[in-house]
C-alpha cells in the first residue's frame, strides 16, 4: 500500500519570519490607500491629503471621485505646483486595478518631492463599492457590487 505525499503550494516557499513580514506589510500600507478608506476620510471631511485623477481630460468626463483634482500623469511635472500645494500628502488614482496609471503618477509626484500615497483599486473599484461618482450631469450613484463590498452598501469594516 503506497501512500501519496502531498506537498503544500503555499508553503512551498516558507513564510518570511515575523519581523519581516511587519516591516514588509506596514510599508505597503505607507504606499497605499483603499477605496474604503479614501470616501470614508472624504466623506467625513477629513484633511490631510490631495486627491490626484490622473487619467485623460475623456476620462475626467466620463466620471471621476468628487473632490479630487484633475492633472494627467503627462502634465505632473510641469503642473504639480499650481493644482497641489507644496508639502501636500497626494493620493493618485487611474482606471483601476490594470492599469498602472496611478502608480506612474505617484512616481511623478515622489520625484518632485510629495510625500504620495496610490489608491488601489482605482475609479473602477470606487464605482463598484457604490460610491459617488460626480459627471457633467452631477453625481451619479452606481448599485454596490456584491463581488467588491457588502450589497448593503454599508462599509466591509475591514
């Protein structure tokens, strides 16, 4: 009787020690913003940041986050100073999750010397959580998907 030997492909590569994998998460959570966390700091009216859409002016139109300023990935280097206040925190945002709009912005700005911040899941996902998007037409209220946030609409409260 022989008898099979399964081996794990999640622990194939072994987990990094414990120290490690804190530094490693808390300095992911330095370069990163959630949806979420984005409307609910809006939505309360917190300050303390900047709210970059860096797709084209098309991109703009269609819908994009209320409170946020347009400047597109191209213009960031000639434009940053007279749409974002030097020594302003910048949150970036492009289409969402495959597109690597937002990241290119970050860069943009890190390199004039903003401290940056890239909301992930983009307008995609702030769209697909239910929340505001503002158009020609005004605000625009999208149905929650139930694949991205609780179908409530109330925050996931992760």
């Amino acid at each position: 009787m022989s008898t099979a030997v399964t081996t794990s492909a999640v622990l194939s590569t072994p987990p990094a020690a414990t120290d490690v994998a804190a530094a490693h998460f808390a300095a992911r959570l330095s370069f990163e913003a959630d949806v979420s966390d984005v409307h609910a700091d809006l939505a309360s009216g917190t300050p303390g940041f900047v709210l970059v859409d860096s797709r084209s002016l098309a991109a703009w139109e269609q819908g994009h986050l209320p409170g946020a300023v347009h400047l597109p990935t191209a213009q960031i280097a000639a434009r940053a100073a007279e749409v974002v206040p030097a020594g302003s925190v910048v949150v970036t945002y492009c289409w969402g999750p495959g597109c690597n709009g937002a990241t290119r912005a970050a860069l943009a700005f890190a390199r004039l010397g903003y401290q940056v911040k890239e909301m992930l899941g983009g307008y995609e996902y702030w769209v697909r959580e239910g929340f505001d998007a503002q158009t020609f037409l005004g605000l625009r209220k999208h149905d929650v998907d139930p694949l991205t946030a609780p179908a409530s609409g109330a925050a996931c409260a992760c």
